[in-house]
C-alpha cells in the first residue's frame, strides 16, 4: 500500500527501504532536503512539505511519523488539519503512552485514526526487520496490516515455539497490545527489560575483567578494604574471547551479547566509549509503572540508577557520605 | 577419543549421548546402574565402579566428572588414588572456582592434571551443544580439544560476529580462559549475568501483566499510596503473547526470551509455579566475587536478593519495618 | 492565636492539645463528632460543620486542615467558598506537593493564603513536638509563626550544630522551606529517607538474627546453594539487646533504634507483626523526583521496593522465574 | 583496673583518656613515641615496647589492642608469647570476626583469654562514651567489666526504652553479645546498617538540592530524557537548613543527621569534599553474610554499591553499555 513517512532518520529511512524492497509505495518528507533526494533516488516519492506530502496520499491516508518524542506534538499541529476524516496517523516512535491516549483522544474527535507503534530493531532492521508493538482501536490497526507484516522479521527469523498452538501475528514480530497507548506502553518495558539486560551483561564482563585486583596492591589503612583472598583473583581473562563464546550454546545467549562482543573483537579496552551512559526516557517510565503498579522491579531500577551514576550525577550524595565520614571518624577523603 | 564420565544426570547423560554420536567412545558410571545399562543400551561402554572404569579407560585417561557441587570432593578422593601420572580429571560441574585451585594443586602434586570446565546449555544441550568455558594449563586442555569440539554447537550455530579478525576457539562455543579456576570463575559470572536477565524479562513481564491496576479499586485510608492516574492502566495486555513478539526483531530477543515464551504458550498464567526461585550458589559467589573486585554489580546483585525474597527470606525485616511503623505512627499493619 | 483545626485523628487531635498547652485557642471539627466533644471538654471550641468552625474564628482566619491525603480536595471544595479573602488554609498532612502547587494558585485567585506543612512527629508529638517542614509565600507563614513554634520541639530539643553561625527557626524545629509545595516537597523526601534509615535497621537486626544459620541444615541438591562456611554462623544472638545497645554512643543511633529497641523489649519476636509492609505515597513519590532529577538514590528507592516485596507482589516475576528455570534447566521449583 | 592499651590513634588515645578520668590506670603503647609522651603527661604509664607493657601490667594482665586491622596479627605475634596464663587480650578495632574465632581458639590453647569488642563512637566517644558491643567467654568478659562500663556511655545518656523490663548492661551502652566473634559480627552489622542510613540520608539531601532542575534546560535529543513537568521543580531549598530541621521531633532524627547538618552548617556546598567515599570492609562482610544467611539486604547492599559508584569504579560496566547502545541504535556517547 501507499505510505507517508515524516522523519527520515536512522530508523525512518530504512522503514521507507524495507517498504519499498517489499513493494510498497512511499511519499517520505523531512526537515533534511537531502535525505528526502536520497529516497527519492531509491525509489520513493519526495514531498516538500507535509501539505505536499498528504497530496500525494490516497485516501483514506497513513502517515508513519518517525521522530525524536519532542517533535511529535508540532508536527501532529502541523499536519492534523491538513488531513480528513478516516485518514490514519501512525506515531512510530518513542512517545510516552499517555501522550497516546491524549493525541488518540483529540484525533478521533476529527474522525481520524491514531496507531501508535513501538519499533525496535535498531539500525539492524533493515535487514533483519523490526519487533512492533501496536496500539489502537482494532480497525485502524487491521488496516495496516499489510505495512506491518512487511516490516517486521517475519514468521521464519526465529525457531517456532515448541508449546505454542495459537494463531496470531506475535510469531511474525508483530502485535496489536491493545487499545491506544499499549503499543508505546510494552515498547516501553521492553526498554526497560533492554536496560537490565544490559546492565548484568556489562557487569558480568566487568566482573570478569576485573578477576585480576589480586595482582595489584591495595593500600593497608583504616580507608581501604582489604582484599582477604588476593590468590583468588590473579586471572587476566580476555573479556572479548568470553562475549565471542557466550554466543553458542549459552543461557545468556542473546543479540545484546552479539553486539557486545561485536564491540569487543574492534576494540577490546572499548577505546572511544568513556562510560557515560545516556538514559533516552523509557526507562524511567518503565520504573514509574512498576512503581504506580506497586510491582517490584529491582532489577530494571537498579539499571536505569546505574545510568545516572556512570553520569556522575551521585556527586552531592557522595559528598554528603564523606562529610558524614569526616565528622564521625575524622576520616580524610581518599583522592583518586 | 575415549573418554570416562562420571554421573549420568540430565547433564552428564548428555554430553555422552553428543559425544557418541560424533564418534567419541565413552565409558561411563553413575550410581544409578539402570542410567548405565540405559547409555550401554545407547552405546557406551558401562562401569560398575570407578574402578571399572579406571580400567576400561586408555592411558593417558581423561575422566569428566558431571557432579552436583557437594559431591565432587568425595569422589575425588575416591577416584584419584586409582589414577596414574598424566592422567586427567575435567570437572564439568558448577564447582567453585577457589575449589578448582585447591584441587588442581593436590592432583598436580600427583602429576596429575585437573581441568575445570563451566557447561552452559541446559536440558537443550544434546541438540543446540553446550557453551564450554575451561580452566586449566595448556597441554592438558589441548589434549583434550577433540572432545571440547564435540560437545561445543560449532561455528555454524551463530551468524559470525562482522568485527571479528582474531583466531580461536570461542567462535566454536569453547574457550580456555585462563589457569586453574578460570572456567569456573567465567561460567560462575555466566551464571550471575543469567540472573540479571532472567529478572529484567520477569519484571518487564510483569509489569505489562500489571497494566490493567487502574481497574481495581484501592484502598483509601493513610496505611496505601493512592494510584495517581488509573485512567493511565486500563490495558489488558496479553503477556504471552509480548514475550512471542520479542523473540523476533527485537533488542532484547534471547534464549530466555525464547523461553519464557514457550512457558507462556502453555500456560499464560504460569500455572504450576507458585514463584519459590531457588538459587544454586554461582549467582551469590558472583556478588561476592564482584564485592571483592570493588565492581559495582548493581544489577545482578539485585536478581539475586529478588530472589531471597521470592522465598519470604526477609520476613523478620519486613516485621521490624511494620513494628517501627506501629511504633512512631500506631500504623496498624494491613493483612493480606 | 486562634487556629481552627479540620480532622481530629491521632495527628490533629494532638496538635491542638499542644497548641492549647501553650496558650492557643483552637476551634475544632471533625465527621466524628465524639472527638469534637472529647476536646471540648479539654478546653478546644468544638465545632458542628465547617461553616461553624468558620464562624467561630477571628479575622483573617487560619484553618489547618489534619486529614488524608485523599480527603484534603473535597474538604477544600466545602471549606473555600466559606472563607473571606486574606484568611489562610494550611494543609497539615502529606499531601503531593504538586496538588499543593494548583491549590495554592486556585486560592490566591480568591485572594486567599495557602500554606502546606509537612508534618513529623507521629504519635510522640504531643510531648516530643512535631518538625515542620513549610512552604508558601513569605507573609502568610510569617503570620502563623505563633503557631508552627508551639508546634514545634523547640531549640532545647537537641544540642546546638557546633559549627552553626546562622540565625532562622531551623533550630527551633520548623522551617519555610520555600513557595508553594516546598513544605511537602521536603516532607516527602524526608519520608524517603525514613524509609531507606528504617530499611538499613531492620535489614541488619535481621542479619544479625540468622546468624545462626549454620545451625540448621541445609538441603545438599543442585537447588539450593551450601553454605560454605557453617562454623562461621553459630550464633544466637539476643537482637532485642542489640537494638538497646546501639541506642547509646554509636553512630547509627537514632529515634528509629529507640523505636525498634521498645517494639523488640515488648517482643523480641516481634509477635502480631506479619510483616506486611504498607507505603503511603511519599516514598514513591520521593522515588519518582530522583527520577525526574537523574539523582541516583539507590538506597531509598531499595527500600520501597522491599515494602512491595514484603506484601508479595512479586508473584508473577517469581513464577516467571521460575518457569525460566524449569525451562532451561528441567529444573522443578521447590515448594516452601 | 589497670589495662594496657597498644595503639594510640584517635581511637586508643581517647579510650585511654576516658578510662584515666574514671580513675583506671593505663599503661600504653604505640610505635609513635611522641604520642606515648604525650598520654603519660596526661597520666598514663608510658611503655617503650610490648615487653615493658606487659612488664608493667598487674598480672592477670588485660591489654586491650586499638590497631588497624591488617595489624593486629603480627602485633599478636609478638605479643602472645610474652604474656602468661590467664591474661586476657581484648581487640578493640574493627577485625573481620572469623579472625576473631582463630585468634580465640589458639589462645585458648596456650591457656590466654580472648575478647572482641567492637567500639562504635568515633571521635566524639571521649565525651559522649563508646557503644560496646562484645564477643568471648563469660569469666573473661566478666573480669573486663569495670573497663566497659567506663568506656560505655552509660544509663543517663538517653532516655529509657518504655517497654523494657529486663535487667541487663545494655542501657549502659555495653553488650556481651556471645562467643568468640561476637562482638565484631555485631559491629560489622553495626557498620553496615551505618553505611544505609548514611545512604538515605545523603541521596535525600541530594534529591532537595536538585529540587530545581526544572530551571535548568535539558537537551533535546534522542539520547536524553525529557523532565515531563519542568514547573514541578523550581524550588532552591537550603539543605543547610533541612539538616537542621529534621535534627528536631522528626522520625530521622539521628546522630547521623546532627553531623551533617554541622557538615553543612560549615559549607551548605561542602567544598573539600570530592565525593570519593571509602570502604573500609565492614559494609561488605555485612553483605557477605546477608548473602550467606540468604538474607535479603537490599537497602545496606544498594549503599556499599553506591560508594564503589562514587570512586569511579563502575567505569569497564558503563563503557560496555555505551557500546552496545552505539551497536543497535548507531548512539554516539554524550560528553560531560
């Protein structure tokens, strides 16, 4: 089918190239003329403007937005009346849910459609597809089966379930959540889940590079624990070698471990990357539902606080704590 | 080449059952004599003793002992005095790495050799192959690589990673990390990075399951946080079928995810699991491990405490915190 | 000076007797109309509705509302349209700090005053006297300065900060924190911090409490994890007396160790505590503004998530993890 | 009584002095000579090596060692041979408790007495007393009695526990709380639940401080998260001031509290405090045997995490996360 396409990043881009590899149309428009010319080239239809873009739709419309979750809000100002009843729009990015339900609520007061879609994939998906996670009212959503099916991995990426005997579209990489906002919401937690998984992953490589201490000597004074055992750390293990096994045959089996150990076999100190770690909002929100829901979830918190402290953003905290040192046991502050 | 192994639990049964079908001759014990005459059924060549099978071996011998932890030691010292010089012992259990130094010291004293090795791959292993993370010196691992060969998935069971120049084995699904110790110390993180998956895909999970509290009435009195915005959790979303959709696409598309996934396809409520997660020791010499280094494992530290709490461990703590609240505020404690 | 005083529960009935001791009239309502009578025969003019209380006070009138959270919108939907402009409202309970933010914008445009207060002391203020934590514009908490200083412990309370140099009521046990929200916001937080305090003692009487666990054994099965060191936990220790003892000259005492230590000298199994923990709403709240600020605050944010878990809302993660396990590992969970 | 004192440190110089103003007689040691001049101007009975002490000490002698604890063996080394039968050796610092339990066992064999004592008061113990909390056999703990209840803050020095019936030392703010190790396993708990508090505390202080991040603009991009509600954080609080106020009536009240309100009453910034804070090994052993005892002990882990957090130590983990988020999603790491 026919597909307009606002934001031609990373992710929107190559949405437009597995669309059009699949035979769908694309009229594609962003800020960046040049990109716009490049798709063009490939094969899509360019528009100047959203005006020209929803021209050069049939009716009834779909319009993919793919933009930063700052952007969405005057772009929907910009381009909802310029659209007309039982026209669609699609937000595919990183939205809060409750931004959903608001914008769906508006929209269908005009008689549009609003789907919001989480896509993960990364920029792998050209290639390997993207893992959709759908929200809306049901017609809407079934109107977009076709776009849907095209971009996500399909049915024979991954081995069947064993056990499982229902139809559906999850085996496929894509699913309707529910009702608007549910897409966003469980792309949300599966960036939570991303978070923690992460997170033990790059401790456990840390924990294992650091499997030597017992080689180095730590200081003896009332400041610095002692290490009991120093025999029992004096292996220098190459933290590359173990990401690279860890991805035959193992329980942590895992694309997250694929990727590290991608970044491993380039670089095995991870030269350039200097460990400050930028959290994008999911999340949080992820930790705020646990919290609103009272479900306990140590792991993806601890995660996400992980995040913060590799920003340095402990600072006061900690000062407070060697203040506190300081005033008790007239401990001096060890410096680095 | 033959080899003895010693305990024929879903593990142990295994490993011969992969090795024999690649060529491998196995001569093998367990106190269980129905499992040995079940492998000599299959092919093996049966003991009825670790004396029996000392003497079934080819010298140099190389015995795998698959072992619950606790019962290595005893049969160590049972076995060991029957060896010769040069003969191997591979330990391919969950042993703690510290045990492994010890006993490779007393067997080195024997001339004898002792190699550790971590074995990842669970009840899926026969078919998918077991990760094999080793410990030990050079030659005595080397001589062994045929049968680390075998029971490893191979090259072809993972796309190979783009970045990768370096030769080895890890591509291979084996990996000699370092000297006495070092495939235990890899397999034990392994095992902690486990956890911390494991518990952000079960919190992730939970919290979509959650999704809906905005249905339920809660309390209003003092003693209960009110939800803020129920409006905001409405969703009924089907767990099972999230968990099918990550397996595809998506960035947090694993083993565990596969997993989960068919657990969920045959019982979306997870009947049957009444949620007492039991903790077999690597995940906690992990955190100790992690404390010793100084490396802050926030992420996997936290798995293992949910796990703690899964059992009801911290009933005296949660009581002490009901007391204090009874005490400053005449908090009467809300009964479930 | 003449207060009126809304809610009449343990805080609010306590206020006014302390308010009264010092030489403050107090006109008193409440639904439960024998408290009124109780505090009338103590000296307090009791009130019959709010139009009454109103009534009853001079001009410009101060009405301190003592009531849930949830309460505290409909009593002000009843109580405003009785009031005259320049009379204030202070909001005494723990209200989120952004309802006290519109409140206070919604009766500035009535022309009256709104002042939130956090208020601690629980049970023990009436003699120990309450910290006040105040916000709201400068001149409506400088005319009720009467009022927060009989409230307040007083600067005889504890021993003057050696190090201080400034002048201001901190030390007087009541401070204005800043505009609108600022009282409850620091009140909040302060909860926060009860929590993650509350947290560490109650964690460590329990350490202390099962050190005794090499006294009992322990399943040997690839279940459960050994304890490695039994010898090292052989100790019964009398936690009562611990509690009692760190009461004087350690660093952790604190009111908590003085509220612990009488809960345990009472029982020092602490009978009739399950040990189902509630939370009212400041502690995730506190959570949610580390959040919103990136400020990691690991420990207070532990210490919600353990009241979670101490009412067993873990379940569905639990089982989930359990059913990982079982998947993997052919492992049966084993039941309590 | 007289007792020899062997480490004259802040800790040891004031045991001393609080010992000589009871009216006990101390012959005291230490490798600083100066330091022993200086105690004998004050009274004390100088001792220029281990032999002259014990030469000086009345027999059954006690010598109570105030050391770091990576010195306290070899000090024993030379000090157990020149002692006799029945004389008792007290540690008074901060050794890990499993040494105790050695160190009792082979004096006992050579017929010598054993105690461990942990001392909680810093360097305000002088005036205020020290919170004792002690390990060994009943007759030789006993026989210290006058010692203890000297060093101890004693009965007066708060307020009675309501519901306390029993008899007991421990309102004297000294404890024999059981065999050999005892002492130290309290204390080591002790420290641990110190370092939890100190955590709440500080992160709270922080979360007030940064309570005006919505002041401050956040950029807006893929890589950062948005602040939903910038007019919810606007306020500048004075946490110079809070420390103050909670000092007086709140539930955090504590000796924790008082000192760092005097921190802040010096500089509300705390200039000349980097944020590096030390461990000094009693936080992790609690940890090590909250995870023995499978006890959950979130809040005191989460704050031993934290300090490994603030002296840099996560840096390998937070590169590794940088790398993966560069895999998936092309993220380039934001600068500081």
């Amino acid at each position: 089918m026919k597909l307009g396409m606002v934001g031609l990043g990373r992710m929107g881009a190559n949405l437009v190239r597995r669309l059009m590899r699949d035979g769908h149309q694309c009229v594609v428009h962003d800020l960046n003329e040049e990109t716009v010319r490049e798709l063009a080239r490939e094969g899509a239809i360019g528009a100047t403007s959203l005006e020209d873009l929803v021209a050069k739709l049939d009716k009834p419309r779909a319009v993919w937005l793919m933009l930063p979750a700052a952007v969405v809000q005057p772009t929907l100002d910009e381009l909802v009346p310029l659209l007309e009843p039982d026209d669609t729009v699609i937000d595919g990015g990183n939205s809060f849910y409750r931004d959903d339900m608001a914008r769906a609520k508006r929209l269908a007061a005009l008689q549009l459609h609003y789907v919001d879609c989480g896509t993960s994939g990364g920029v792998w998906g050209l290639d390997r597809g993207y893992c959709l996670m759908i929200g809306g009212e049901g017609a809407a959503v079934r109107r977009l089966d076709p776009v849907f099916r095209t971009i996500a991995p399909g049915r024979g990426s991954a081995e069947p379930t064993p056990s499982r005997t229902r139809n559906g579209t999850a085996p496929d990489g894509y699913l309707h959540c529910g009702p608007s906002g549910a897409g966003h919401f469980v792309k949300m937690v599966h960036n939570g889940v991303e978070y923690g998984m992460m997170g033990a992953i790059a401790e456990g490589l840390s924990i294992i590079r650091h499997a030597n201490v017992g080689k180095k000597g730590r200081a003896i004074d009332a400041e610095t624990a002692p290490l009991r055992d120093p025999e029992a750390y004096q292996y220098d293990i190459d933290v590359a070698e173990v990401a690279e096994v860890w991805r035959r045959g193992s329980v942590v089996g895992s694309w997250l471990v694929d990727l590290i150990a991608d970044a491993l076999a380039r670089s095995p100190q991870l030269d350039g990357f200097e460990g400050r770690v930028s959290d994008s909002g999911e999340g949080r929100w992820t930790v705020d539902a646990a919290i609103d829901e009272s479900v306990p979830a140590p792991v993806i918190t601890s995660a996400l606080i992980e995040r913060f402290e590799s920003r340095g953003l402990g600072q006061f905290t900690d000062a407070a704590l060697s203040a506190m040192r300081s005033e008790f046991g007239g401990h001096a502050e060890k410096r680095g």
